[in-house]
C-alpha cells in the first residue's frame, strides 16, 4: 500500500477516512479539493490543478482524497495500487451533507480549503450527489470489480465496512 485512492460520493466520509489512513500508515496525503481551489473556495486554472495532479500521482507514494476531474480522477485510479471506495446509500450521502452543511456554521469543514463559501458549497455537494449517483457510481462500480484483479481493493459499503477496513489497517 503506496499509492492509495480514496474515492466516492460526496458526503462519504472520504476526507475523514483518508486523515485516518494517512495517519496511520504515514503516507502523505493529498487532498484534491485544497489543490483545485484556492481560499475562499476560488477555483485554480484547470490547466494548473492538472499540472499539479500529475506531480501528484507521480510520487512515490500518496493518499489522494477526492475527485478532481472527470478526466484526473481515472488517472488517479489508474496510478492507485489500492482503491479505497466509499459506496454508502444514497440516503447516507444526503444526511453527511445536510449534516457538514449545518455544522459549517460553527466549525469550517475539514478538508475545505480556508473560507469556502458554505451555502453555495453545499448547495453543490446536494447536485453533485445525484449527478454522481446516476453517472459515476455505475461506472466506478464496474471499474471496482475489475480493478480487484491487479490492485488491493475495499469497497466500503456501510460504516461497518470502514470501521472493519481499519481494523484490517492496524
């Protein structure tokens, strides 16, 4: 476990898990939302964030954490030697939104780069839920199935599944 990919629907506890496991393991972590915005939740130049993603997956070993693109995020997989995928349902998503949503106003998201407008980011978070959903869960479950044959594969289905995943860590 160098090169771990940490990926999933909003709301999955994606950031959470990879601070854990970075911890745990001492790998550095990187998470891509603080790549791709700048403070206030300003977006870097795609063209920069891609220039920055490719030092990244370059490296001798990492945690990533995050999306980034639809076109980084397979090359992020493709790189990974183990995929840590968070699948909860749905419903689980929406709740860890609402939830960081309505938390937000007292304590800034983890993970958030510094000042990022909550109202407008969560609002996002509730879009992108359902856009991921119907688009890229079908797609990342496929790519799951056959990624278990070449790389170390958790396919985190329920918060039994992540506390049990870092059981298996330590």
């Amino acid at each position: 476990m160098k090169k771990v990919a940490v990926f999933g629907n909003t709301g999955g506890g994606k950031s959470t898990l990879s601070r854990k496991l970075s911890e745990m393991t001492n790998l550095p972590l990187y998470v891509l939302d603080k790549i791709q915005y700048k403070h206030g939740g300003v977006a870097v130049p795609y063209e920069e964030f891609k220039q920055n993603h490719a030092e990244i997956i370059n490296k001798y070993e990492w945690v990533i954490d995050g999306f980034g693109s639809l076109e980084t995020v397979w090359l992020t997989l493709g790189k990974a030697d183990t995929l840590v995928y968070i699948d909860l349902p749905l419903p689980v998503h929406f709740w860890r939104v609402t939830k960081r949503f309505i938390t937000g106003f007292f304590v800034p998201p983890k993970g958030w780069p510094e000042n990022s407008p909550l109202w407008k980011s969560s609002l996002q978070s509730y879009n992108n839920l359902w856009l991921c959903h119907q688009r890229l869960t079908p797609r990342y479950r496929d790519y799951v199935l056959e990624a278990e044959k070449t790389k170390k594969v958790y396919h985190l289905k329920s918060t039994k599944d992540i506390k049990e995943f870092f059981e298996s860590i330590a």
